[in-house]
C-alpha cells in the first residue's frame, strides 16, 4: 500500500522561503518517479519537480532556480526547498509518484498525498 504524506505547507510572505516534506511507503522505486504538483485555485494541476530513482531531477520552468527537489533514501522522506517564493505559488501542493516516464505529467501520476497549502502573500 502506498502512503505519501506531507507536511511543512504554510503562509510566507514573497521573497519568504518554506520546505515541504513527504513521507513516502509502498510503492518500487525503480518504477517510480516521485515529485511534487501543485493546483491553485481555476487553475490544472501541473507537475513541479520530480526525481527518478537514478536521481535525475526535473523542474517546470516557472519554478527553476527557485525550488529544490531532494530525498532522504534513510528516511524514505521526499522535500521540496522553495526559496523566493512569489504569490504566484500559492496552491496546494501534493507529493506524487508517477510512473516511468510521465514523471511531470497528471495522467501518469499513480498515488496521490493529501495536499498541503502554500500560501505567499505580497
């Protein structure tokens, strides 16, 4: 049984910075990529950043440079650093596994979390 779980979600003001965090169980990595989406409010869920299991990262463009994929194998715990965060990321944020290759993409996601908010206020 897969379990992802999230925390850290908050309210930040722009240029503040939040760290999410999954705790993830149950699912084979190596069919896997795991990663984060986000959907805000009228707005389609859109993938954020993923890793696969050789650790390759991915970032949608609107988030490069800015937001930080990582994971703790010891822990089995998936983080999201987001550093200048903008009112623009404001969403809730979900951890995800998704199956090999469609990483980034809502379709391909097989397991969801619960979501957590991100609000960043101007």
């Amino acid at each position: 049984q897969v379990q992802l779980v999230e925390s850290g979600g908050g309210s930040v003001q722009a240029g503040g910075s939040l760290r999410l965090s999954c705790a993830a169980s149950g699912y084979t990595s190596s069919n896997y990529c795991i990663g984060w989406f986000r959907q805000a409010p009228g707005k389609e869920r859109e993938g954020v950043a993923t890793i696969d299991s050789d650790g390759s990262t991915s970032y949608a463009d609107s988030v490069k440079g800015r937001f930080t994929i990582s994971q703790d194998n010891r822990k089995n715990t998936l983080y999201l650093q987001m550093n200048s965060l903008k009112p623009e990321d404001t969403a809730m944020y979900y951890c995800a596994a998704a199956q090999v290759p469609w990483c980034m993409e809502v379709p391909g996601v097989a397991y969801w979390g619960q979501g957590t908010q991100v609000t960043v206020s101007s």
